[in-house]
C-alpha cells in the first residue's frame, strides 16, 4: 500500500514545474530589464531607485535574477521565495490601497494586487517542491543531500 505522500507520476510533477518556472521567470526576467536597464520602456535602474530608494536595487536585482534562476533552474527556491516577498512588498506598499482587481477599464486611480496574487501562487509549488528535474542546477557540482543525487534544498 503506497503511503499518501508518494507521487504515482513524476514526470508529470517536473514537467508541470518546468513549466511554471519558465513563465513566470521569463515574466520577471523581462519586467527586471525594465527597472534595470531600461528595457521594454521601462525607467531603468537609475530612475526606479529615485522613486524606491535603497530598495529599487533590491526588487530590480531580485526580479531580473531571480526570474533567470526560475528559468534555468538555478537557485530556484530562492529566487521563489525573493519574487515572493517582492510581490508581496508590493501589495503592502502600492496595490493594495487599490483593492483586488487590475485596472482595465481605467477607472481605478491605480492598479489592484490580483496580478502580484498569481505570481505568488505560481511561484509557492516551486518554494515547497523545488525546481524538478528539468533544472540546470541538477547538473552542477553543488552540495549534495547525503545518498541521493538531489543538491541541497536551498540551492536547488
């Protein structure tokens, strides 16, 4: 009798993380440029630490190279869980005075936090389940959990 945590199809599960991890990557890979360079009309990092302060470094570092990680499954969990707390920084400190909803029709005096909301919940299976196989960081000689080939579960 399999026990309730066995997982009958693997693939499945890595495949669906591979997935998630390059969409929501190439997302933060490309909304990172925009702060950081400038990229896709977005202000640079230069412009977006006048209006962040200290912290624009931050989001814009965790953003771009966080969203690289996801994508080639390097440091994947960390790079989850930085996006995560970017998302969530972002609804404590702009969104949520707006409520949930985005602001398509224009009638808002902003944007709501339902976008910040679904990367977070994309991004969660990656933190709690790691990058899956398909990842580059399966390959590297990093530290590895005593008899299996999986590396540490914080540079996976």
């Amino acid at each position: 009798m399999a026990s309730e945590t066995t997982i009958r199809d693997r693939s499945a599960v890595d495949w669906a993380l591979l997935v998630a991890r390059i969409f929501v990557g190439v997302v933060f890979v490309a909304h990172g440029a925009q702060k950081m360079f400038g990229a896709f009309g977005g202000p640079g990092l230069s412009a977006f630490v006048q209006v962040m302060g200290f912290l624009g470094y931050l989001v814009a570092i965790g953003e771009f190279f966080g969203g690289l990680g996801l994508v080639f499954g390097f440091l994947s969990r960390f790079s989850a869980a930085s996006i995560i707390l970017i998302m969530i920084g972002a609804i404590a400190t702009a969104h949520g005075r707006f409520g949930f909803f985005m602001n398509w029709a224009g009638n808002q005096a902003g944007e709501g936090f339902e976008y910040h909301l679904l990367a977070i919940g994309i991004l969660l299976p990656i933190v709690i389940a790691g990058p899956g196989r398909f990842a580059i960081g399966r390959f590297l000689p990093l530290p590895k959990v005593a008899e299996k080939e999986r590396p540490v579960a914080v540079l996976e």
